[in-house]
C-alpha cells in the first residue's frame, strides 16, 4: 500500500519533495486505505476532524447545513482531488465547518489528522500547501454562495450543464433531477420546469434519470460569463 501511496504523494503533493525521510514515513505510517459505501456520511462538520482525503475513486460532495437543516453544496471531490477542509482543526486560521457525504462507492487515502497536525507544525512547505488548498475551496465556495445569490436559476442551470459536460467529457449527463437541484441548491421543482424548457428550446434531451445535451454552445451563450455579475 505505502507504494502506492507514495506515488500519489508524489503526484498530487507539491511539498513532498520537502520532506525528510522521517517526515515521509509519518505520511506513511499515519495513511490508510478507506472504502465509503455510497450514502455514507464520512465527515460531520464540527463533530469531525478525520484528516486530509487523497480521492482515489468515486466521488464526495461537500456541503453546509442551514439552522433548519437545508443543505447547500459547495463543490465536489473526484479522483485526484484533495479534501483538507475535513482537517479543518490542523488550520488555525479556517473555521468553517463543512460536511462530506460520499455520492459513490468511494475509496480514499486518509490522512489522520493527528500526522497531518505534526508536518504542519513541523514543515513550512506543508503548512503552505495547507493554506493554499484551503484557501482555493474557501474561494470556490464563496463563489458558489454568490451564484446563489445573484445568477438566475436558467443561468445557473446553463452552467452547471456546462461544468457538467468539461468534467466528464460527455454530452450524457446521467444525474437526476434531484441530485442536479441538490449541487445547483435548488429546488427539484424548479429543476423540472427549466429542464422542460430547455427541450422545448432544443438544449436537452431529458430521460429517466439522465439527459442530453444537443445544443452545447447554445448553453454557453446562455451561462454567459458567470464572472461578470
């Protein structure tokens, strides 16, 4: 395993050619495989400090939770992606408090939160790399509240297809409108009824549990330049 793990290290780490042998050993030994049954629930917000997460396969959503228990996606963790934000309590300065559902069969190399702790305080590389990846998941989440705030929901939609279509270098997006609704934090309702409009503009094909696109720069005309708000 330590094989493996140490050529995604090496891959996916930028500090890790900063490390001692003894700090590439508390790596090491502080690693381990972890399998996540879809649904599983792998990180509870403030009750939690597990450690960084190296996705190897499937898929993690990371979310917030209302007063009233509505939860708001932030963004999502594929193979190759890193979640700090669930080693939250190794960071002084970042305090928000996420949680990480497993929306696939998932396996992860976790790095406990206790070795991850020590190479903080212990190497200014790690700590850097910390902060940096910390910080571009803070960034994407207060973009994510922004477009919320101020996109309309056909807008939104319209990139979020597009998004869709970069990452899995498909035309076939097979989510279901719920869980289209539950990364967009929409509504369901509100899904249907623009995916509806969508076909009868000849953007989309809809299916049972998935749709095509057909009209991919009509949805960019439409998305816009979501930074110019």
């Amino acid at each position: 395993m330590q094989e493996n793990a140490s050529d995604l290290f090496i891959r996916t780490f930028t500090f890790w050619p900063h490390l001692s042998e003894k700090e590439k050993e508390l790596v090491n030994s502080g690693t381990h495989p972890v399998h996540y049954a879809k649904g599983t629930q792998v990180h509870r917000g403030p009750f939690d400090c597990i450690g960084v997460l190296l996705v190897k396969t499937g898929q993690l959503r990371v979310y917030t939770l209302s007063e009233d228990g509505r939860d708001v996606t932030l963004y999502r963790l594929f193979p190759g992606d890193v979640g700090i934000l669930s080693a939250s309590c190794t960071l002084d300065a970042v305090t928000f408090d996420v949680y990480i559902d497993a929306e696939d069969d998932t396996d992860v190399l976790k790095t406990d939160a206790p070795a991850f702790n020590r190479l903080v305080q212990q190497n200014i590389y790690v700590k850097a790399y910390a902060y940096e990846t910390a910080a571009h998941r803070l960034s994407e989440m207060l973009w994510k509240m922004q477009e919320i705030l101020f996109l309309s929901a056909d807008r939104r939609l319209a990139l979020f297809l597009v998004e869709e279509m970069e990452k899995t270098g498909s035309r076939d997006i097979r989510l279901t409108h719920e869980q289209i609704a539950r990364y967009m934090g929409s509504a369901r309702e509100v899904v249907s009824r623009l995916v509806k409009y969508f076909s009868q503009e000849g953007y989309v094909k809809s299916g049972r549990g998935h749709l095509t696109v057909l009209d991919a720069d009509g949805l960019r005309r439409l998305a816009g330049n979501p930074r110019e708000m």
